[in-house]
C-alpha cells in the first residue's frame, strides 16, 4: 500500500469525504481542459446506432434486473 494511502485511512470518514471530493473537483475542472472524457466519433457512432437498434426492437433487450441476476448467478 501506498504510503499516502496509509495517511489518508487514518483520516476520519468526514475528512475524507472533503478529500474525495476536492479530487473529483479537480478531476473535473482538468478534465474540462482537455475535454479528455470526451467521446470519440467512432464511439459516439456506436452508441447511436445501438439505440436505434433499441428502439425498434425494445423487446430483444434485457432489464437491468436481469442482468444483476445473471451476473451475480456466476460468482
């Protein structure tokens, strides 16, 4: 383990808390710099046509209940 990770732990759950989210904070204002979360076009085309697929055919898709119970038969 980290040593820097072994100071945080020792923090108590509201100081923490702080930390988290002064790391999102700056997460996001780096990300917005570089728009590094950005979609590529090459993704966003794929998920386009996923949701049309979705729309003509709804009933071919899967709930997310189903899903969880498929997942968690396989541990």
């Amino acid at each position: 383990m980290s040593p820097y990770l072994s100071e945080i732990f020792k923090l108590s759950i509201p100081e923490r808390i702080l930390l988290v989210e002064a790391i999102w904070d700056s997460i996001a204002i780096e990300g917005d710099k570089k728009n590094s979360y950005a979609l590529s076009d090459e993704q966003v085309r794929f998920l386009e046509e996923e949701l049309k697929d979705y729309s003509n055919r709804p009933e071919e898709g899967s709930s997310w209940e189903e899903i969880k119970k498929r997942i968690l038969s396989k541990k």
